[in-house]
C-alpha cells in the first residue's frame, strides 16, 4: 500500500520493526519516501513516532495503519502476553498514532484515514480470538474515528482485505489445499493479488471519496457475500 502511494506521486513515510524491510522498500517503491523504524505496539513511543513520521515531509494528510499480528492461537491457550500484543498493535497503535496526527489535519482541513479490518472484523476463523477481537474493534473504531472527525474534513474508513499472499498469512498459503479452498470460497474463484488493493486505497485516500466516511470496505473477492 505505502508502495501504490508513491507509485501515485504522494510523499511517503514508512513505518516497521525492521531496517532492513525499509531499506527493500524503499529501494523498490522508488518516488519519495523516507522511512522511520519503530515498534508501534509499544504504546508509550508513538508521540516520538509522530513526530518523526513528521520531519521528513511535514505533518501528514494520509495515514494507511496497516501494522498487524496474528498469534494463531486456540482460546484455550491465549496468553495475557500475547492478547496484549495484538490488541496494542492491531487495535490500540491505529487510534493512538491517528489522534497524534489529528491536530495538523485539522488545521488544512482535510485528511484521510485508512485502517486495515479483516475477514475476522465480522466472521470467527479457528485460533482466530485475539485477532479477531482486535480486527472486529478495528471496524468499531473506524465508525467512531468518523464520528469524531469527519466534520473537520477527516474521513475516517477502512479495507479489509479477503485472502492475500503477506507475510502475516504465509502459513496460509505455504498450504496449497487450504489456499485453494479460500479461493473457491470467494465469488471470483481466485485469492487477492497485491494490485487487487490499489485501486480502493487510491479511492479511500483522495478527494474521490470526499462522502464517504465511517465505512469498511471489503476487498475479499465477494468472500463475505456467500
């Protein structure tokens, strides 16, 4: 996504764990980028993390949170530990980093918010209740971010991708039976393609969506919709 920006002409700051991803991206996403490396599910850095998203191009108008974890875990056996992890990083960072930003917005008068939900913001998946608790507040969050600031010319919404080849869902498709099966599950009969999500972040992020705000966008090749 932070890739498609640039590719579009927006000055682009990435955001990760680690240096060496940023340095891969960078040199493939071309355009102007910068990059601030930093943990986002430690909640306490993200006034420090703002301010350095800030310093190479000013504060930002765009803000894609898209940082996300899944411990795969059954209920009987999730930790506190790994609870809190996914609910600071997939629920928690996204508010906290999108009101740090707020204020600047604020001030032109126009900004653009886009959280990542998921397939699990409205269905339950196996070792699915830690990241599906996070993503299904993610959508809340979403509406309650419009509520909040859609009035100061802040749209506030969401995509929640169906089944993409990411790090996060590897193990999904390191299993040719199961990613086969997600495939057939959907209207289209295929699972996402990176490029698949350009054209709605490129719709959530410009004046093209002027009037819409508050809504989660499902990218899922109509999985949902059977």
């Amino acid at each position: 996504m932070a890739g498609f920006l640039a590719a579009a002409g927006a000055k682009v700051v990435g955001i990760a764990r680690r240096a060496d991803g940023l340095a891969d991206w960078q040199a493939e996403a071309g355009g102007e980028t910068a990059a601030v490396t930093a943990d986002l599910s430690d909640l306490s850095g993200i006034g420090e993390i703002a301010a350095q998203i800030a310093a190479p191009f000013g504060p930002p108008q765009i803000l894609v949170s898209a940082a996300g974890i899944n411990p795969r875990t059954h209920a009987d056996v999730v930790t506190l530990e790994d609870w809190s992890l996914t609910q600071n990083l997939n629920l928690a960072a996204p508010f906290f980093l999108a009101q740090a930003l707020i204020p600047r917005m604020r001030q032109t008068g126009w900004g653009r918010i886009v959280n990542i939900a998921s397939l699990q913001s409205e269905r339950a998946f196996a070792n699915g209740i830690a990241y599906g608790a996070s993503k299904a507040g993610v959508a809340q969050l979403t509406r309650a971010m419009a509520e909040a600031w859609s009035r100061d010319g802040i749209t506030c919404n969401a995509i929640a991708p169906g089944f993409f080849p990411t790090e996060l869902t590897a193990p999904v498709f390191a299993d040719p039976e199961l990613a086969a099966r997600n495939a057939s599950q959907t209207c289209i009969g295929r699972n996402g393609v990176m490029e698949d999500l350009a054209g709605p972040l490129m719709f959530l992020a410009s004046p093209a969506s002027d009037y819409v705000t508050g809504q989660v966008l499902y990218v899922d090749g109509g999985f949902t919709a059977k």
